[in-house]
C-alpha cells in the first residue's frame, strides 16, 4: 500500500472485531463522549445502550476518575511490576477483596480481561503443582467468551473465535450451553435442565477421571453470546461437583462483576462462591485498561509456601501490573460506586429496563429476549446468513443514535447504571425503529 496516505487517513489503524473494509468505507467515530452520551464525528448525539463494551456503567468521563488519575500521575508515572511497588496497588486490592465473597482476599492485577483469564489458567497450575497434583484438563462451556489470549480461545466455545486459530491449549473439555429452546423469551434464571446440564461436568469426571481435571471455567451469566442466565441449580451443582473431585471452580466475572446483575457480583447473586474470580471493565470503569484475579485464601497460601524462602513465588506478572494510573482509577471508580449508591440503583432500575426490553417480545424480527439485572440479549431472526441482519442492525442503530454491542444475530443491551428512565424509553424508540426498518 502507498505510504503518502493523507494525516487523517483510516488505513494504517487495524480495527478488532470488526468489517474494517466496511468500517474505513463509511466509518462511525467517536470524538467525545459525557454521561450517557457519545458524541459522533458528524457532531450527533448516540444513547451509550452497551455502556461501551459493559465497562462504563458511571458514565464517561466521568469528573472525579478524571481527577484521581491526574493527581496520581503527577506523582508516578510508572513503577516497575516486579520486585517494587506503589501504596495505590495494596489499597486497590484491599478496597477490591472487601467487595469479594469470602474466603477470596488476594488479588493479582492484569491488564484486561484475557490477560485475567490466561492469568487464572496458570495459578490453577501452580496451585496443582504446589499440591503435587498432575491435573492438566480443562472444562469450559460451548457459547463460552472467555477472551482472546491463547489460554482463553482454547477455553472459547463460540466456533469464530476459534477456527482460524487451530495451535490452542490442548485437553479442553466443552459442557453443553444452557439457551433452551424451548424456553424463549426467559426472564431471569430459565426452570428447566440445570442440574442436567452441569452433570456434563460429572461426565467429563466419569470420562477422564476427576483426578485429571485441573478447573472448570464459566460466565455466571455468558454475556458476549448475548445473556444466557444460568438454569436454576446449575451453579450449585457445578460446586458440588468441583468440592467432590478437587476442581477448581473459576468464575468469569469480567463483564457479571460490580453490579451488573444485581448485588456487587454474580457470586453474591446466586449464592455460590468459586475458587478463583476474573474480573476487568468496570474495575476502572473503562477508563483505563485493568483487569484482576482473585483467589481464596488456601490457594494464595499453598502457591506462595510451595516456594524455597526468598524465592519467586508465581513466575508471572505483566510490565504493566498494577499501574499507577490503572490503580487511581480503580480507586476512585469503587468511590463512586459506593458514595453514589450505583450497585443499588442499577437494581432499582432492572425492572423497569427488563420490562422496556421485553416489549419487544412479539415484534417480527425477534426470535429470544434473555434478560437479568441490567443486561438483555436482544437475539434477532436470521435472514438465512447467520450474523447478517445483526451486522446491518448494529450500523442502522449507531445511525439512528443509539450504541448497542452484537455478537452475531444478537444486541447485547447493557444501559449505564446511571440512566434514568427516560434513557430507557429513547433505547427501545431507536431499537424498534431500526428493527421495523431491517430487511
């Protein structure tokens, strides 16, 4: 390609997850946003209705992040990850571990949620081997996101994520997914076969033998391939499994974590505490890129008292572990959600967005509404090329003034934890616009 490109040129940037051809031919950007609000480059107002990639839900630019990272780079701008660093990082885990459920207190910082995903695939490890265990499967769902790394596409259960890329983790074991056809238009945890479904972990214990499988990796709820809530008794089950055969039970809570079903994580909705917990997105509040394991206490203490005295410990960790940045925003975002009550009115909010959403429920191009808390897949009727209409969905909505993440044939609807009623009703005006206009 010519190097002699214009200063404002689209070609040199490689979009992720998206048509970058269709993108750069008629491009939709973004040059400020406030609240719940984006501002495009013609200068058009667009309902946030995905809170960015769920990782906003106090709004953009929010004054008060602004400020506690400016501050905190004023003092540092870098501190090295390995063997030094910063007071921000010890009160951002301390602050974190009291959000957690108890026994889980100690806390690993990344970078983003795949980086906390491959992070919790080698502390499983390490946590095995500390114990002289040889376990090295691996159980994971199908529809399962569990981000980009390599560690995390071997875990993947949604088939583009994987099939250009063949050299993934070996020994992946797939569960079954938990959408039922049989039970559209669920709102909230779906009655029928989970206890069924999580007994695809007993199978794989009964196939491969317990002893050869190191942990079992879920979404709570799987938010990216459009809000599957877990049947009823399927996580308690999957626990139970795991307590009877030494797994180790992950969580991934990089999208369910603070507050977006209800409570402060999926853990304390449903009751059922895991092993290890991934989390990133609304950590910072999407201000700056930072995501975090946690672990109970037994596993933090057999990885550190397996080592020599003086010895490294966990041989892993990222350049950009805990910065300060990352550590202030974290800070002032756990502020914002405590002083201004956000995990409590998101929850007064659900009712009123789940029944917005529903409403939906009998228009001709919804195929399955899947809603809880403040999340709803919003899964449109295929036009017989799977991924099309959701495609030319997404683009008529960000034209129409309203932002809405899709995976596939499906909107993931994910609103602020700040918006008010009013946002609700203008999310769904511009959603059955643009659905009754679709070919």
């Amino acid at each position: 390609m010519a190097k002699d490109m214009q200063t404002n040129s689209l070609e040199n940037f490689w979009i992720p997850f998206t048509d970058n051809k269709g993108f750069k031919a008629k491009p939709r950007l973004i040059t400020s946003a406030k609240g719940n609000y984006l501002t495009n480059h013609h200068g058009n107002s667009v309902l946030d209705g995905s809170s960015g990639l769920f990782c906003s839900p106090a709004g953009h630019c929010h004054p008060k992040i602004i400020e506690a990272v400016h501050k905190a780079m004023q003092n540092l701008t870098y501190v090295s990850a390995f063997g030094t660093s910063h007071p921000a990082a010890f009160a951002l885990a301390q602050k974190l571990s009291r959000l957690l459920p108890e026994p889980i207190n100690h806390v690993f910082f990344v970078n983003s949620g795949s980086e906390a995903i491959d992070t919790a695939l080698k502390t499983v490890m390490a946590y095995h081997s500390a114990m002289g265990e040889d376990r090295h499967r691996y159980v994971s769902r199908e529809r399962a996101y569990h981000g980009v790394n390599i560690g995390g596409v071997g875990l993947s259960g949604l088939v583009n994520n994987r099939k250009t890329f063949q050299d993934v983790m070996p020994n992946i074991v797939h569960m079954r997914h938990t959408w039922n056809p049989d039970e559209l238009m669920v709102r909230g945890q779906p009655e029928l076969n989970g206890i069924d479904l999580a007994n695809d972990l007993q199978r794989a214990v009964d196939n491969y033998g317990g002893t050869t499988i190191a942990a079992c990796f879920v979404e709570p709820v799987a938010g990216s391939t459009g809000s599957l809530a877990p049947p009823k008794g399927y996580l308690e089950r999957l626990r139970q499994i795991c307590d009877e055969n030494g797994i180790l039970l992950v969580f991934d809570e990089v999208i369910t974590g603070f507050g977006r079903i209800g409570g402060r994580f999926a853990a304390d909705v449903f009751g059922v505490t895991p092993d290890i917990m991934t989390m990133a997105k609304a950590l910072t509040n999407g201000s700056i890129p930072m995501g975090a394991v946690a672990v109970k206490d037994s596993i933090y203490a057999a990885i550190t008292d397996a080592a020599a005295p003086g010895a490294i410990e966990f041989f892993h960790g990222y350049t950009y572990s805990g910065h300060p940045a990352a550590c202030a925003a974290g800070l002032a975002s756990l502020e914002l959600y405590e002083d201004e009550g956000l995990f409590q009115q998101a929850e007064a909010l659900s009712p009123y967005f789940l029944d917005a959403i529903y409403s939906l429920r009998d228009h001709p191009k919804v195929r399955d509404i899947r809603g809880i808390g403040l999340m709803a897949g919003l899964e449109l009727r295929s036009n017989g090329k799977p991924g099309a209409r959701g495609s030319e969905a997404q683009k008529n909505l960000f034209w129409n003034g309203l932002h809405a993440k899709f995976t596939g044939d499906t909107a993931i609807l994910a609103p602020m934890f700040i918006a008010e009623e009013k946002h609700i009703d203008e999310m769904v005006e511009k959603l059955d616009k643009t659905l009754n206009a679709l070919n």
